[in-house]
C-alpha cells in the first residue's frame, strides 16, 4: 500500500521541519563548555533516549508479550531520576567532561583506555539498533525498497543530522523532536483506543488475542521475571553509563538547571511506552501475521489521517536518526577526547576537533551498515537491552566507586572488571544463556562486583609510606637519601622536610662538590646529568680544555664521592645521585619517592607550559634514557627493598608527605633500643 498525497506532505513536513531545525541550530556558534539551559539538556538526553527502541521497538515487543515492552521507556525514566538526584552533581564536580575520563583519573589510563573501547562498543550496538529501526519505518514507506538501501539512508540521515547540527542542535531538534513524539504516540494511542471502543474494549481485545504460548499480556514480567527485570536495570544503568546522557548534564549553565533538565526527561519518557504498547497489541489482536517490527508504523499509515500519519511517520524516521546519531555523537566524543587526545595535543584545536568528529561519525555509520545487513535478525530492543546491559556492566561500578571511594581500590582489578565484566554479558548474551533465562547483565555485574570487592580487600598503595625501620641509625650523625621518580615532586618534599629536620638539603650541590673533588667542569656535570656518556669528547663544551669527556662511571663515582663529603659534615637530605648508594648503610635512611605516571606526566606539562600528550612523550624518552644510565652502572635504582621509606605522592600534598616523613623519622629515632628489623603499613594523614 503506497503512501497517499496527504500522507507525503505530512511526511515531508515533518523531516523538512526537523531537519531544518538542526541545520539552523548548527550554525551558531558551537561550545563544548557549560553553556545548556535546562529545557536544551532535557531535550539532548530525551533526543537522544526516544528514538527507535522507545517507539517502534516497544510497539514490536509489545506485538509479542504486551507490558512488558514497557520496560525501556519505565527503565529510562528511572534511569534519568538516579541521574538528577544522585550522579548530576558529582558528575559536573569530578573536572572531567567524560564518564572514561573519571575512571582514568582514578585508576589510571590503562583503565580508561579499556574502558573507553569496551563503552564504546556497547554504544555502537544501540547503533545498529537504530539503523535497525529506520529500516522498519522505510521498509512501509517505500515497499520493497531492500535492506541495504535502507540501511543507507538511514546511516546518511544520521550523519547529516549531528554532523550538521551538533550538541547544541541535538538539544533543540530534541525538544521539537519530544513534542511531535508525544503528539505522535498519544494520537496513536487515542486512536486505538476509539477503534476498540474504550478501555473495556481494549481488555476485551486483548483477551481474543490467540495465545498458544500462553504470554500473560499485562505483566512486566511476561518474559520471566530474570529477564524483564534485567532489561529494566540494563536500562537503569545504561542511562546512567552512556557519555551522550552525561555529555548532556555536563554541559548545562548551572547544577541546577542540569538536575532540572533529567527531571524533566525523568516524567516525560515513560508515558511513551504505554502508547507504542496499546497499539502493539492491537497489530497483534487484528494482523497477527505481520512482521512485528513493522506494527507501529503500519499502523499509524492504516489508521491515522493521512497529514497526521505523514508526520507521524516522519517523526518516527527522525526519532531513529535522532538517537542513532546522539549515539555515534557520544561515540566520537570518547575516542576523540580518551584515546586520541592522549596521544596528541592538536585536539585543542577547535576546528580539527569537530573535522575529526565528523570523519568518526562517519566511520561508525559505514561499520554498521555492514553489520546491520549481516545475520542480526529483527529484533530491535535485544540490541538495545545488550547494548545498554553491555555499557553498564563496563562503567556503572568502576565510574561509582571513583566518584564516592576515591584511593581505596586496586587498579589492577578495576582493569580486570572493566575487561572482563563486558565480554561476560556478551558470552551470556549470545553464545550461553543463564538459568532461568536470566538476563545476561546480572552476570556482568556480578563479575564487576568480585573484582572491585577483591580490589578493596587488597588497596591500594597510593597514600601509603611503606616503613621499614632501621634500628641502628644514630640520630646525631645521619643522611637522608631520596631518590625519586622523574615529576614526582620529590624536590619540594626535600625542601619542606629539611626545614621540619632543621638540616641542609643537597640537589644540584651534589654535581658543584662533585666538580670540586674530580676537576670535571661542572657544566658536563649538569649536561650529562642522569645520561650515559657514549661518545669520547664534549662537543658542546665552551672551553677547548673541556672537549675530552669522562666515561660514565668517572661522572657516577665523582658524584658518590660528593654524596659522601656533604654528609661527612653533618646530617643532611641528599636527593639522588646515587647518594643510597654512597653513603654507609646504618647511617642512612634511605627514601624513594614514586608518583603514578598520569600524574607525574601532568606536573611535567605543567612546569613546562605544554600539552599533556606532547608531556607524556618526552616524560617517557626521559625515563628511557634514565632507566638505561642506572642499569648501565648496576646500580639497583628504585628497588623498593633498598629503601626505608617508599612514599605515593599520587595527587598528594608536598607538605603533608613531608610531615608524615618528619613523624616516621623521629619515630624512628625514639626506638633505637630496638635490636629488630621490622615493617609495618601506615597510611597517611588525610
């Protein structure tokens, strides 16, 4: 049955208006800061959230087991409640513009990167969700029209309309989108209604259905409770996991205009579901032999006036784009400002961040098109229940606990969690089935919960002095030798904790007495600072007397030798330079000072005023060329049972980790009686 005039006008409308919307929307200026009122951030989460599984999917389960199809609009409502009243705030405050980008902040980038990859494909799965439903719309608007053609110009409608349109036009297109939605749904819900002659006539439908199966049409557990129940919570978590939801809540003017904009999404989308399930079950009471996916528009082009059914149906198309799109938007945004970013500091370039965007987007529409013309099946709400289950199992509980329980988790397991948890729900998704046909989700979590609970059992070493206590140091007559990590502050720490001691700190001084006592000018000292020597003469040497260049152990002992003529003359902090080697064992407490490398590579950018990509590059070239010095003079450098202190000084305060080492040091002092080695784990002052 071909569309009538009336119902092409409608049609066009429809697509022209939404369309035009989002091209308009796009040419204003685009900000990727905290500019969205509270009607913008509701209408980029209900734009993004109401699209095909929430309409033409639910009306298709509905078709098959009633009520319970209502559970991806019911679990989206909640969903963005938990949003509004619990995550919105900590969100915004965590200084991350990314859900990956809290868990890298906590647990480090392997983590993230794992987790950005494993988020990400959960997300492209509701892609092909999407581009699933668009074919079921065209498939009754233009008959026969074949899958692939479809699938094509679904994926072009979803690339023009973010590529054109943007954050900023997804919000507004979202809020025009939401009201033909609603007035779309709640005519086609009054519609079945006044065919059926009222509520009593529904029931009475309902009850004619042939059920051979015996399906209980008004429960929300018709498919079993293990699974309903798991789609729900898979939806539930889903929200609360998927960067496009909290890209929306990031990016509004206020906290309070960001609450009010998922509270509102919070009311708005449930009621939805209630009409795609009304006219679900009328397709199934009088065409029981139709493609179910094909009952809410097939519907809506028999029953609905042909200019109304025009702009439904274009409506129900945008719908699909509008989500697919908000999708591969959220996808972009986690590859470009998780992985790539950490590899480049170009992103700060406004114009390639939005060029590379696009050329993503693109790339995820062409993946699923060739997915989406595979063996998938019909079923739409299975990818999106997989795809929201599969999102939440990677980030819901690593994102929680790095938000609430900050340092208290083995990173080590979160990275095993984030791994594992995902590929469990895939396996249980596809391959095996659990008992009683639970949803798969429950096992994902489950995963993700023994190793997050293993991960706090063990700790985490970050804000822990490792104290080793060695009995015969003599309080009169000591060093302190601290070696550290390259940006790991250890300098300010020296310089705080000699003031606390009330005795001198040597750094560069160490190579100006080690140019005294060996006649080496000092500026080889300085050049070739923490470097192997591989060549005979100094080219850049100033003076021609200075050109013959000493080999590496000449430099290493020159400086050992220095350690041991400042420490001859009283107690003193000496920071590196092999000065825990030099100095005699039961005089010296020995310190190393270590940092996460995320963190030392931030200080790094920071004292050099560049990028954190460009900072993490030279900061590994230099650990590479130090790493190679100290095992070209076999020196056991950074062997943690070499030292008596190992300090964390991750996100710590210099001054704090210097008190707690003045407190360890005179404690030490004070139990010299003591003729036995002993360790023990002291956290430190918070």
């Amino acid at each position: 049955m071909d569309l009538s005039v009336l119902q092409i006008i409608g049609l066009g409308i429809s697509i022209l208006g939404i369309a035009g919307l989002a091209i308009w929307s796009g040419t204003r200026p685009q900000s990727y800061g905290k500019v969205n009122r509270a009607p913008i951030v509701a209408g980029i989460i209900m734009g993004t959230l109401v699209g095909g599984s929430s309409t033409v999917g639910t009306a298709q389960l509905a078709y098959n087991y009633g009520m319970s199809a209502w559970w991806f609009t019911l679990g989206g409502g909640i969903g963005c409640l938990l949003v509004a009243l619990v995550y919105s705030k900590a969100w915004r405050n965590s200084g991350s513009m990314t859900l990956i980008g809290i868990i890298t902040q906590e647990y480090g980038p392997k983590t993230g990167m794992a987790a950005s990859i494993m988020s990400s494909l959960g997300t492209f799965i509701n892609v092909i969700a999407q581009l699933i439903a668009g074919t079921a719309v065209i498939d009754v608007i233009v008959p026969n029209l074949g899958l692939l053609p479809s699938l094509l110009i679904t994926a072009g409608f979803m690339t023009l309309y973010v590529i054109l349109g943007g954050t900023q036009g997804a919000g507004m297109v979202g809020i025009l989108k939401l009201v033909l939605i609603y007035v779309s749904m709640v005519g086609c819900g009054i519609m079945v209604l006044h065919l059926a002659g009222g509520l009593g006539g529904v029931k009475a439908m309902i009850s004619g259905i042939a059920n051979p199966d015996g399906v209980h049409f008004y429960s929300l557990i018709a498919r079993g409770a293990g699974k309903d129940i798991g789609a729900g919570i898979s939806l539930i978590l889903g929200v609360l996991t998927t960067q496009t939801y909290a890209q929306a809540v990031m990016s509004g003017k206020t906290d309070r205009g960001a609450r009010t904009g998922a509270l509102v999404s919070a009311f708005m989308i449930p009621p939805i579901g209630i009409a795609g399930i009304l006219v679900g079950l009328y397709m199934r009471a009088n065409f029981p032999d139709i493609v179910a996916k094909n009952a809410l528009v097939m519907f809506t082009k028999m029953y609905m006036p042909p200019i109304l059914a025009g702009l439904i149906l274009g409506t129900l198309f945008i719908a699909v784009v509008g989500t697919g799109a908000g999708l591969a938007m959220g996808i972009s945004t986690i590859v470009r400002r998780d992985i790539i970013s950490r590899y480049t500091d170009k992103m700060k370039d406004d114009r390639l961040n939005q060029t590379l965007s696009k050329v993503i987007i693109v790339v995820v529409m062409a993946l699923g098109v060739l997915l989406s013309s595979g063996p998938f099946g019909d079923t739409i709400l299975s990818f999106g229940f997989m795809s929201m289950g599969l999102r939440g199992a990677v980030v819901f509980l690593p994102m929680t606990l790095a938000l609430w329980a900050k340092g208290k988790i083995n990173h080590t397991c979160v990275l095993i969690s984030v791994i594992a948890s995902p590929l469990t729900v895939l396996l249980f998704g596809t391959v095996w089935t659990l008992p009683g046909g639970l949803d798969p989700l429950f096992a994902g979590i489950a995963v993700s919960i023994i190793c997050c609970g293993i991960g706090l059992m063990i700790g985490t070493k970050r804000k822990t002095i490792r104290f080793y206590h060695p009995t015969t140091v003599n309080p009169k007559n000591y060093a302190v030798a601290i070696d550290s990590a390259l940006c790991s502050k250890a300098p300010e720490i020296a310089a705080i904790l000699s003031r606390n001691l009330h005795i001198p700190c040597y750094d560069s001084e160490i190579l100006t007495e080690a140019a005294a006592i060996s006649n080496i000018p000092e500026e080889q000292f300085v050049r070739y600072d923490e470097k192997f020597v591989v060549a005979a003469y100094d080219f850049l040497a100033k003076e021609e007397r200075n050109i013959t260049l000493p080999p590496t152990g000449t430099f290493v002992q020159a400086q050992m030798d220095a350690c041991r003529s400042l420490a001859s003359r009283g107690p003193c902090i000496l920071i590196n330079r092999f000065a825990s080697y030099a100095l005699n064992e039961k005089k010296t407490i020995k310190i190393f000072v270590d940092a996460d490398f995320e963190y030392r590579a931030k200080v790094h950018a920071e004292l050099n005023n560049i990028g954190e990509a460009t900072s993490r590059k030279r900061l590994r070239k230099m650990e590479r060329i130090r790493t190679s010095y100290y095992k070209a003079t076999n020196k056991h450098w950074g062997d943690t049972e070499n030292y008596s202190f190992i300090v964390d000084a991750t996100d710590g305060d210099a001054e704090k980790l210097a008190d707690e080492i003045t407190q360890r040091i005179e404690y030490m002092f004070g139990k010299t009686q003591s003729d036995i080695l002993y360790q023990e784990e002291l956290p430190l002052a918070s």
